[in-house]
C-alpha cells in the first residue's frame, strides 16, 4: 500500500487534510493552527514531495522524518504533521479493520467525560449556559470566565478591585447555579498577571472549581509554576504547545496538575499520546483541547479511550464565538460523536477515527478565515482575551 495523494480542504473555518492511498482507503485529519491555515497548508504541501508513494502504515518513521528533517518547528508546521499524523491513522486502522484505540492497546473505558462550552458577553448568558448544559444533562461546563467574553470591540478597563473582585462573586454565582453535581472550568485566557492569578485563585478555592485554565500567559513556565504553587486549584494548561519536550518542562517544575495537550498541534494521535504518558508519570491528568471540529474530536477521542488518565474531553457545542453560528457537523462530516445526554460522549468502533468528510462540504461551507481583530485596553495597549 502506498500513499496516492495528499489534498489539503479548506471547510468554513477548518482547515482538513485528506491522504488516499493506491488502494482505495481514505484517512482525514484536522490542522489548529487556526490563526494560520494558509501557512499550515504550505506546510503539508511541502510534506507531500516526501510522503508520495511512502507506506502510510509507518506512522511513526514518517512523523520522524518530517519533525527533523528541518530546523523549524512552531505551530503551523505542527498542525501539518498533526493532520497528516491523524489521516495516517485514520488509513491504519481502515487498513487492519480496527479502530485506532484498539491498536493503541484497547480501549480503558468506553465512554469519554465531556464539558459544554459556555460563551457570553453579560453574566446573564454565563449563568444560562451553566442552566443549559444542566438541562442537557453535563456534569462539567468550560470556556467559563469569571470575567466576560465581551466583544473586542469594546476597550477594556477595569480596576484592580473590580477584576479581582466581580471575578471570585461570578464564580460564586457560577457554584450557586451548578450545584456540586456540575464540575467548573475556570478558564482565564491568560487575562492575569502571576500576582492577580494567585490573589483570584486563593479567594476561588471555596467554590472547588474543577481546574483553573491557562491564568497567566504560558510563555513564561516559571511563573505557571509559581502560581501552581501558590493555589490549591489545579492548573490546566498546555494548548499552545506544539511538543511533547515543552510539556516535559512544564511538568518538571510542577507547573501543572492538568495538561491540555491539542491534538492538532501537538503532533497528532502520535503526539497526544505521549504526551499523556509523560503526565502519567507526573499523576498528572489529560483533558485534550478541542476548539475545532468534530474530527478533532473523533481524534481526542482515541487518547480518552486509551489514556488511564484522561478527565475529561472539551466539547465544542454549535457556537463558533459568542456573534457567529457555526455550520452543524452533521452537514459535512458523516460519524460526528453523540452526547449520550448523560455528560459522556461516545466512543466510535468503527475502523480508523470514524468520521469522514462529506464530498460537496468545501462547496457547502466555503472557507471563511479568521478575522484578525483583538482586544484593546481603554489607552490603547493591547490586552489578551
Ligand atoms: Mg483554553
């Protein structure tokens, strides 16, 4: 078997990639580096005079190669081997009639733990969402600000006293709302400073927020582990790594009780895989990223049926950002995973990751890239949101 041709689709805001072989199987990936498809598709195209008439079934060794064949790494180049990494699994599994969890050694559960994304620009969405994934029946709400998700037009001003202030009384309205039966994921997005993190985390230590994500800015991972020493919440982070090594130096100075490695940066099912090993090690969890689409998902997946210390799996509901709807999976990819109603999703068997994509969904959903827009400060600077 040898690979035939590698196509690079561009769907609405997603970036696909699909390797068919001379005999006929079709494996398909998925690249995030949203910010930067073009670059990752000029990756992938660079891959290709390289992985032509190769046997897809050496994951491993093509992953290698592509990895060192040149000095430059950084997120764009990931999301490429990422997406090829995925698609070659996909083909790997379709090729032995399995699914790619039962040769990663079986699965270890059969159901994988989700938490529904909660957006909104006033506290008056953010308690509904907690309201809406209780009715669907989540037992865990992410993407949850104690600030707001409001819009970037808006320059942003508060006090000190006010951030740290509105901040822990949102989150104790958050616990109010959800009860002990809904675990909270605090996500910061990187809107503290290592001082205000520590003064927000200690003040939100009574309403046992399930973990605290990404506080500070992760450039700097002596300051994560400074917080992390500080709290007592857990911190997730790790979305912006693109290596199993930058996850090993954020583990090794206990930066970290939750790592969020995403599978479409990190150098696929290949990547994700042992970066979750590397935190097994540390007793530390997984709970992969997932802001994309249901093929990112179908990928997450096979690590929470194989990681022993999977917690949870991020979930993507039908909102692409709090003003812009996005298309439903259903109407371009075919095998997206279902919420079981209970707070779970189910984990596919069906051989390769299970999903594919449907042929008109280029035609359907032309590409629609990213608006480059962020927020600023009342004077002008720039600030992360
Ligand atoms: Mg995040």
């Amino acid at each position: 078997m040898r690979i035939d041709s590698i196509e690079t689709i561009l769907v609405d805001k997603y970036l696909f990639v699909e390797i068919r072989t001379d005999n006929g199987l079709v494996g398909l990936g998925e690249g995030g580096a949203w910010g930067f498809h073009e670059a990752t598709a000029g990756a992938v195209l660079r891959f290709k005079d390289y992985l032509l008439g190769q046997d897809p079934l050496r994951i491993e060794h093509h992953w290698q190669y592509m990895y060192r064949w040149a000095h430059f790494r950084g997120s764009a180049v990931m999301a490429a081997i990422s997406a090829i990494d995925i698609a070659l699994w996909d083909i790997t599994g379709k090729h032995f009639d399995a699914p790619v969890h039962a040769l990663l050694g079986g699965k270890v559960r059969d159901k994988a733990r989700a938490y529904y994304h909660v957006f909104g620009e006033t506290k008056e969405e953010l308690f509904s969402g907690i309201e809406d994934a209780k009715k669907m029946g989540f037992t865990a709400v992410g993407h949850l600000t104690p600030f707001l998700d409001s819009r970037r037009e808006v320059p942003y001003f508060q006090t000190h006293a006010e951030k740290i202030g509105d901040a822990v009384d949102t989150v104790r309205q958050y616990r109010e709302i959800a009860g002990r039966g809904m675990d909270l994921c605090i996500e910061i997005h990187r809107r503290m400073t290592p001082y205000e993190a520590v003064q927000l985390g200690r003040a939100i230590e009574p309403f046992h927020p399930l973990f605290i994500e990404d506080p500070i800015t992760p450039d700097n991972l002596d300051e994560m582990a400074y917080v992390a020493d500080k709290i007592s919440i857990p911190i997730a982070t790790g979305e912006r790594m693109t290596s199993l090594w930058e996850f090993q130096m954020l583990l090794a100075r206990n930066a970290v009780q939750l790592v969020r490695p995403d599978v479409c940066i990190v150098g696929g099912i290949s990547g994700a895989r042992k970066i979750a090993a590397l935190a097994e090690a540390s007793h530390a969890g997984v709970v992969p990223h997932n802001p994309l689409s249901a093929v990112s998902t179908a990928a997450c997946l096979q690590i929470a049926a194989t990681a022993p210390n999977f917690v949870l799996q991020e979930f993507p509901n039908d909102t692409w950002d709090v003003t812009d709807k996005r298309p439903d999976s259903d109407s371009f990819l075919i095998g997206a995973a279902r919420h079981d109603g209970e707070g779970f999703l189910t984990i596919s068997d069906e051989p390769g990751i299970g999903i594919s994509l449907r042929p008109d969904a280029a035609e359907k959903f032309p590409y629609r890239a990213r608006k480059m827009h962020t927020r600023l400060h009342k004077d002008g600077s720039v600030v992360d949101q």
